[in-house]
C-alpha cells in the first residue's frame, strides 16, 4: 500500500473519531455529565479523558487542565501529567 494512502486512511479516521479535531469550538475545556455511568472531559489543549466515577477515580483541574487523579492522592504526580 502507498503511504499516501496510508496516511489518507489515518486522516479519515481520525476526523470520525475525534470530530473536535474539525471543530474547534466542540474542542472548548468542559465536563459531560450526562451519563452517570461513564463521564468524559474535554481539554482545551490536551487528551480528552474518560472515566467512570464508580471507580473512585477523581478529576484533577490545574492550570485550567483536567487530570486523572489516578492513585487517588488528590495531587498530581509525575505519571498522571
């Protein structure tokens, strides 16, 4: 396969996948809390993270930026940045 054609594979996917990649508006730091079950932030810049709040897992917003609280020590480690 031709890497142009990989690469253009890769786009493609990716656009459906993450469609705040194409808007940047939908990419604006907010908390979606309309599913108690699973929960997902949205970081302005940055990964959008999902988790589900039976597991104990906090979210951690320095800096305007939301983090796993991954070992539940209320602060940000290293690994969790």
């Amino acid at each position: 396969m031709p890497a142009t054609s990989l690469h253009l594979r890769k786009t493609i996917v990716a656009v459906f996948l993450f469609p705040s990649l194409m808007n940047p508006i939908a990419a604006q730091q907010k908390i979606d809390s309309s599913n108690s079950n699973f929960k997902i932030v949205f970081n302005k810049t940055g990964p959008v993270l999902g988790y589900a709040p039976a597991s104990g897992i906090k979210i951690l917003t320095i800096k305007g930026l939301h983090f796993k609280d991954l070992n539940k020590n209320g602060k940000l480690d290293k690994y969790e940045d």
